[in-house]
C-alpha cells in the first residue's frame, strides 16, 4: 500500500485512515531496529536527499538512520554546506535535487510553507520534517505511535499540551493528529503563548494548569522557543516554571498511568524538572526510539511497495 499523495507535507492532508495505516506499518518495521543487524533490503537503490535547512539533531539523524535501515542512499544537504549559504534561492536548489533523480526530499525549512513550495517545483515525493511555526507531521506521528504502544489507543484519552503553543509546529501538527483519531485535546499556557483561534483547531483552551493536569491521560510539556520570539511574551523563565513547569508536587497529582511527553531538547528546570523528566511515567526516549520506526513506515509508504492509491 502507499499513501495518497508523493508527500506528506502535513496532518491536515492526512485523513484518519492514512494516520492508522502508518502506524500500523511502523509496528512491523519496529523490531528491525531490535536486530543484531539493523538492516533490510526494501529501498535498495532509492536516493533521499536530506534538506535540513534549520539546526536539528533528533529529526535530522532519525530520518537518516530510517533511510539507512531500509538501504536506502541518504544523502545530506544543510544549509551551510549548500549553495544557498551563497546566494542559491529554493527553486534553484529544487532543479538541481531534480537532476540528481532523487527519489524523496526530506526538508526542514525556517519558513512555514516551504516545503510545500519545494513539493510543486519537483516530481518526486517531499517530506515535511519541520516548517517555522507551521506544522511537524513526523513528530506527531511517531507522538500517536508512542501512546498508542503505551496506552493501547488514542481515542477517548485527554491530552493536555502546555507552554509555547504559539511559537510550536509540534503543537499543530498534535492538535490536528490526536482529534482525527478521536482524542480529546486541551493547551495550557500563559495568554501570551496560546494564539487566537486555536480552538477552532478542535481543542479545549486553559490558562489554569493545575485543574486540568488531574484529568490528563497524557500531560505533553512543549519547549519554550525562545529563539522564534521576537518579544518578551512572559515575565520570566523562573515564573513560566512556577505557574507551567512539570515538577514533582504537580506530577504527584497525575493519573497513575498517565504519560509524560516532551518533543526534545527539554530545558530541564523550565518546561519540566529533572526528577519528572526521569520518572518511569516519562516516555521521552520512547518516543525517540519509535521516531525511526514512524519514519521508516513513511519511507516505506511512500517510495516503497506498490503504486500509490
């Protein structure tokens, strides 16, 4: 089976049945990466070409070890080490991809839409790994994977998401995955940081974590993206983790099964304390390690097996 389109450039083209069916596929590509030999043949003599056009670390070598484990050529393109650092603009740099025949793009861009644009200029499939403020699919793929494994469904569970929902592509990209599959979803955080209209997504809204961790069936803490604000939006760090961060005395008060996210890297002591980040609850390198078996599903779905539906 594929996926309906050459890309997968967001959640919002993805309907429910396409979500279930990667996830359902990278169930079986999970136990590869248990083997003594971490490798299969299925994309032999497919070429991905990695795009990272932002820093990443997590994103950037799970997609690599995803292509490589199903012996696929990887090649990499970052942003210092491209013609762009010169003056090179997209459209360019797509023609040249195209000419190298690769077979998929995987790109991470600063600018939201960007690799929507890039998937219009060239034939070959193109996966979103990231755009500005705008939607990371991937993540919140590989997120559902994680509490489905952990949980054994998503739908009818309640999902509350704190912090920096404004500046946060995961947040998107979460929002529109967890309510396809009929899971509740609340965002908390200063007024600052949750956008007008974002319930229109399908959420709930709070300023108040404290009476909705209690409900929580999965607490996920986001990154405060300092780097993407272009003002002061909270009087201080120390104040953002008293009335938002995740520390022992407020996960004293979770549900005994709920689970703690983090998309990574966490500012320990910010958005969550050490001690909670650590608890046997967290299941932050799970979903590390289930990030490359989601990406390998979506390889697989998209340039591997038969034709696309």
């Amino acid at each position: 089976m594929r996926l309906k389109s050459k890309d997968l450039l967001g959640i919002r083209e993805l309907d429910g049945e396409e979500i279930e069916l990667i996830l359902d596929t990278a169930e079986s590509f999970r136990e590869i990466s248990t083997r003594a030999v971490k490798k299969v043949p299925t994309l032999r003599g497919r070429t991905i070409v990695s795009l990272f056009l932002e820093p990443s670390t997590r994103t950037r070598v799970s997609f690599e070890l995803a292509g490589k484990r199903l012996s696929a050529d990887v090649v990499n393109i970052s942003a210092k080490a491209s013609a762009l650092a010169k003056g090179e603009c997209l459209k360019d740099t797509a023609k040249t991809i195209e000419a190298m025949n690769a077979d998929l793009v995987v790109m991470r861009h600063s600018a939201a839409g960007a690799p929507h644009f890039l998937a219009k200029l060239i034939e070959c499939g193109v996966i979103n790994a990231g755009d500005g403020a705008h939607e990371h699919p991937t993540q919140a793929l590989l997120d559902l994977f994680t509490i489905r494994e952990r949980l054994g469904k998503v739908e009818g569970l309640h999902v509350v998401i704190i912090g920096d929902i404004a500046h946060s592509r995961v947040a998107r990209s979460n929002i529109l995955a967890l309510t396809k599959l009929g899971a509740r979803v609340t965002v908390v955080g200063p007024p600052t940081l949750i956008p007008m209209g974002i319930g229109e997504m399908g959420c709930e809204v709070s300023y108040d974590l404290d009476t909705v961790l209690s409900q929580a069936d999965v607490v996920y803490a986001l990154r405060i993206q300092l780097e993407r604000q272009t003002e002061t939006l909270f009087p201080s760090l120390r104040e953002y983790a008293a009335l938002f961060g995740l520390n022992k005395e407020r996960a004293v008060g979770l549900k005994k099964n709920a689970l703690i996210m983090h998309p990574g890297p966490m500012n320990r002591g910010i958005e969550i304390t050490a001690e909670v980040a650590d608890l046997p609850q967290s299941v932050v390198a799970n979903q590390v390690a289930n990030g490359v078996a989601v990406r390998m599903a979506i390889l697989y779905l998209l340039i591997g097996g038969g034709k696309s539906a």
